[in-house]
C-alpha cells in the first residue's frame, strides 16, 4: 500500500455554519461536536490504512495556516493552497498532477474534509475494497444509504438486487447529481439507489485521463505544470489554475464517465458506518445528545418550557422561556437565531454580507 495516498479537500467557506464559521476559521477547522476539529477527525480515521505522510491537502490562503497548526504530523509541503477556487474538478485533477509527477503507480481517495464518521473501524474496512478496485484500473465511490429524498446530493444506481455492506465494488449504472425533488423521492422508493458521499478513489492515471476526454481544457492547463519537485511549480500554478473550468468532478466527469465502457465507475453500497456531512446547525442538533427537552446545549442552558432548542454561546448562561425549536449561536461580533427548520438558509445570510461587503465578519 505504499503507493495509496489521501487526498483531503478542505477548502470550503461552511457559510451555513456562520457565525462559528468564517473564511479564516471555516467549519473544517471547527470542532462541532466536541473534541477534535473535523479535519483532525478525517486525518485520524485514515491513518489506520493512510499515514499522515501520504496525506495531501488542498486549502486556500484564508486557512492554510490554521490547518498547518492543527496537524504537525502532515507535511506542511503537502498542505497546498489553491490560487483561487474553481471547485472540485480542478482541484482533483491538480492532486492527480502532482501525484502522477513524484509516484506514476499512485492510487488516491478524495475525501471531504468536513464529514463526521460515526464508525470509523467500519469506514476503513469499506475503504481497503476501494482503494483495491482503484489499484486495478476502476474507479470506485462509496454510496451512503439514503434517509430521506435529499435533493442536495448525487445519487448513485446501483443493479438491482445489490445487498448493502457487501465489501466488493460492483459496476454502477447511473450517476446522476442534485435531482429534483420528484426524482429523489422516486429514487428513495426504487431503493437501488445510494447517496455520493464525495469520496472518489482511483489511479492518478486513471482520472487524468478521464479529465482529458471530460475536461481537455482543464487537463491541458494542468498538464502543462511542471513536477510538484521543480522550483517554478509554485508560479506556474499561480499563472495557470485560474484558468481552469469552475466546475465539479461530479458535474465535470463523473455523470459522464459512469456510462463509458472503460474504465466506466464501481461502488460499494455501503452499509451503515455513521455518515453525516455536518451540512447546518440542524445536523449538529441531532448529533449531539440532548437534555430532557430535548434541547441540545454547548452552553449553560436554564429553560422553562422551551424544548428542542440548540445552544451554542461560549461560556454565556443563556435563559429561554416559551420557545420551541431554534438555533441560537453567540460570537463576539455576531448573533444568530433562527427556525432549525430554516437552518441551511444561513448561507444566504452570508451573502448578503458577502454584498454588502462586511469582511469584518466574513
């Protein structure tokens, strides 16, 4: 396994998390549930079939720092900031690159730097077939099964009759991302279907060359880098990555490689292993325990009929009476309360900061 590598992606804004989350201190970075942030959290899980030397990191200016100070063990050379953003395609394909330069036989798994892993053991045992597969020339992605008809995921068809946890990678049908809401609950009843997880695993060979059938102008642009090992790789990234296409690996290459014959993608359907992508303040809720009211606190909490509440204001005693149901996150320049029915509009919050342009709580 010398040759398997990780590949963490953590440059997002976790804007749906504001006000903990901020450009210079995003969700990955966070702890959300207690203990270690989220990005220590993906590092350990892997280190089981990963060492932190064989850990790569894609981040931007805004965080690289803080990442470097929470994981000494992974070589700082290999927490790389990206010139600007241009979302997941590039950013793969610039892993690919740079593995494919310093180890032609490399064999990586992408993973989302801000997911929480109920049970890891098990998430390692689901990895090992799929860096297998990847090893021999497929690629590979892991489906999650579906709780609900989500229309913010890409949904994985598996063949009908596929059992989930069975540990080896079977040839996906479709791979269709984002559907609409009519589609999803059809997808949730037909029960072939799995969630992406956003976890990829394949040769650096294997995806370059696919990003070249997919995506030739990114491929060319990328391909046209020197090694990660020359002195000018630094400034002709800098030149080049902006360039590149703003688009995702799943809309890029994913919906589109899955209907090849070759290499075409397997998955494994995966059986439970505690997956959440953490995606709002609504999910940190349920994932927390809760008091007798079901109210869920990161604070000193005095209720009096108020149930289902989530509190996280530092060390502040927070009082609620008569209120059901909400969100209340307290920082030193910021406020937030809302509806845990209405958590994932935060982000758009955030865009109207983003107009206004208040950078001061950016």
């Amino acid at each position: 396994m010398a040759n398997y590598y990780a590949l963490i992606l953590a440059g997002g804004r976790g804007t749906r998390f504001w006000p903990r989350s901020r450009k210079r201190h995003p969700k990955q970075v966070l702890s959300v549930t207690g203990g270690d942030t989220l990005i220590q959290e993906t590092v350990s899980r892997l280190e089981k079939l990963i060492p932190p030397e064989r850990v790569w990191i894609l981040t931007n200016d805004y965080v690289r720092d803080e990442i470097v100070a929470q994981l000494p063990r992974v070589p700082a050379a290999q927490i790389i900031s990206e010139p600007v953003a241009r979302n997941t395609a590039p950013a793969i394909g610039l892993a690919a690159h740079i593995l494919h330069s310093i180890d032609p036989d490399a064999v990586f798994g992408v993973f989302p730097a801000d997911h929480v892993i109920g049970n890891p053991d098990h998430f390692v045992e689901l990895l090992e077939p799929a860096f297998a597969a990847a090893e021999a020339g497929q690629i590979c992605v892991l489906g999650v099964e579906p709780r609900w008809a989500e229309t913010g995921y890409g949904y994985i068809e598996f063949p009908a009759g596929t059992a989930r946890g069975t540990l080896e990678p079977v040839r996906v049908n479709t791979f269709q991302e984002k559907p609409k809401a009519e589609v999803a609950e059809a997808f949730l009843k037909a029960g072939r279907y799995s969630w992406n997880a956003g976890m990829f695993f394949w040769r650096a060979g294997t995806i370059l060359q696919a990003l070249r059938t997919y995506l030739p102008k990114t491929a060319t642009i990328l391909g046209s880098l020197p090694a990660f090992a020359d002195p000018e790789f630094s400034e002709r990234l800098a030149a080049a990555f902006p360039l590149c296409e703003n688009i995702s690996i799943d809309y890029g290459v994913m919906q589109n490689v899955v209907q090849a014959p070759l290499p075409g993608v397997t998955g494994i359907a995966c059986d439970d292993f505690g997956w959440n992508d953490v995606g709002s303040w609504e999910a940190v809720y349920q994932l927390l325990p809760k008091d007798t009211a079901e109210n869920a606190v990161r604070s000193e909490l005095i209720a009096h009929q108020a149930t289902g509440n989530y509190v996280d204001c530092g060390g502040k005693l927070v009082a609620l009476i008569g209120v059901d149901n909400l969100i209340v996150v307290d920082t030193p320049d910021a406020l937030l309360i809302v509806h845990r029915d209405r958590a994932q509009q935060v982000g758009d919050l955030v865009k109207q900061l983003d107009a206004a342009r208040r950078e001061e709580l950016l």
